[in-house]
C-alpha cells in the first residue's frame, strides 16, 4: 500500500485514516426528492428493466456511483441513464394504449344483438286469406224401387199385356175354345208371368235412371267444386302471396341497401380512429427517441 502524499509504502504502523462517505445527507435527500416522481417512468421503460424497483434500489444504485467518484449530478444522469431516461427531462407522455382500436363488427354485438345505429330488417305484415268456402257436401236421394202397382200405368207392360192377351185370345177363337176354362187358364197364367217379367223390367229402367241422374249431379257438382277451388287458388296467388313476396323482397333489398351503407361508415369510422392512433404512436415515438437522446 502506498501514502497518498508521498506515492511510497505507506507504514503499517501509522494509524489509518477514517474513511468518510462521499455523499451528505443532503446529498440523500436530494436525490430522494429527485427519483420519487421518476419511479413510474423508471417502472415503464420500453426495455422492462426498471420493472419492480423502488426508490430505495436507485438510492443504492445511487451511492453505488458517488462510491465509484462520480459527483451528485454525474451520479444521478449515471442511474437514470441506466433505464434510458435522461436526467432532467420531463416523463415522456406513455404510448397510446389498449393497441389499435379493433376492427369494426358487422354481424352484430357481442351478445349477438345488432351494432348501435344497425338497420333492423322489419318484413312487411303478412294478411293471410279467408278459407276456402268449399259447397256443402254431395248430397243425393237414395234409390226407391218401383211400387208394382206402377205397372198399370207403365206403357211397355201394357203394351206386352194387352197384345200377348190378344194372341191368346185369337188362337182361342180359332180353335172354338175361346170361353172355355182353358182358355181362362191361359190367359191368367200368361198375365201372371208377364207381371213378374214386367216388374223386373220396370225396376232395372227405373234404378239405371237413378244411377244415371245421380251421375250426372255428382259430375255437375265436381265441375263446379273445381271452379271454385280454381278461383280460390288463383286470387289466393294475386292477392296475397304474390304481393307479399313482393313487398317482402323490396324490405330485403332496401334492408341490404341500408346494411351495406351502415357497414362502410362503421368500416369508414375505423380506419379513422386507427389512422388517428398511428398519429399518436407515432408522435410518441418521436418524443421518446428526441428525449432519450436529450
């Protein structure tokens, strides 16, 4: 070890000089008063190192350069120049943050509900149409055979009886039979078969005259059905479901119409306000790098 003032060995002998700190406590206080309001701007630099220190970690780092033989001054630019902040300079304005703002939604919002200021489809009102009124339903009177006392009075019978009688009667006279028991036989027999044959003939005419008239009523009664279903389904079309069609078509083209408006000013109104942040990031920049090198 060498003597300060002569720079040869200093005697081992000689008492030692107590050794004194280079700072004051006004030195202390001062450099207190001057880290407390930086702290945060320490906390916040852009390399993360200052991240968890306190004002008791820059006193340290503090007596740590006076130790070294730098002055007051010179020790605090030493420690705030560690954490790229210049001694002196005002906290820089912190960046803008949250990031950008995002992009802009067109589905609706996060509940799935529409955007503030979206369209709102409304389809038009739908009047449905009276029910078809459908005639009452095909009615027809049933069958009623033929009373057999209708043969007196039915004209193909009379005719079959009066001139088989006749015949009978003719041969008769011919033969000098004519009054005779067996010519009332005969005759008799001859008006029984003819009735039975008769009334056969007579209720197959009359139930093909049923079945005929009744055919007929039934076909009129479809022709007319299909009429007027025909007209139901022909203004049910006109009426009401081709102008709903219609009415809800033009709702959707003017809803897309609108939408589509609505989507570019929110699209419009985004690009502004991120244009808007990259100005400030920017200027922050900026600031940032013209006081870093302040």
């Amino acid at each position: 070890m060498y003597d300060q003032d002569t720079d040869g060995p200093r005697d081992p002998r000689a008492p030692s000089t107590p050794q004194t700190d280079p700072w004051t406590a006004e030195d202390l206080q001062n450099a207190t008063a001057f880290f407390t309001p930086r702290l945060a701007d320490v906390q916040h630099t852009a390399q993360g190192q200052g991240q968890g220190w306190t004002v008791n970690d820059l006193i340290s780092l503090y007596r740590q350069r006076r130790g070294e033989g730098l002055d007051h001054q010179a020790a605090l630019d030493t420690v705030m120049g560690g954490f790229n902040t210049p001694l002196g300079a005002p906290p820089p304005t912190p960046p803008p943050t949250g990031g950008p703002p995002p992009p802009p939604a067109t589905g609706g919002g996060p509940g799935g509900g529409p955007l503030p200021g979206a369209p709102i489809f409304t389809p038009p009102a739908y009047t449905p149409p009276p029910a078809f009124q459908a005639p009452p339903k095909f009615s027809y009177a049933n069958f009623v055979a033929p009373d057999p006392n209708d043969l007196n009075t039915d004209p193909t019978y009379q005719y079959d009886l009066k001139t088989q009688q006749q015949a009978i009667q003719h041969s008769a006279a011919a033969r000098g039979v004519l009054n005779t028991g067996g010519t009332i036989y005969d005759l008799l027999s001859n008006a029984h078969d003819l009735a039975s044959t008769g009334y056969h003939d007579l209720w197959n005419r009359k139930m093909g005259e049923y079945q005929t008239n009744r055919g007929n009523a039934f076909d009129t009664y479809k022709t007319n059905y299909g009429i007027g279903k025909d007209v139901y389904d022909t203004n049910y079309g006109t009426q009401y479901t081709d102008p709903y069609k219609y009415g809800y078509q033009g709702a959707q083209d003017t809803y897309n119409a609108r939408q589509h408006n609505f989507d570019l000013g929110t699209q419009y109104s985004w690009y502004g306000k991120l244009f808007d942040f990259q100005k400030d990031q920017d200027a922050f920049d900026r600031k940032y790098k013209l006081l870093s090198y302040a």
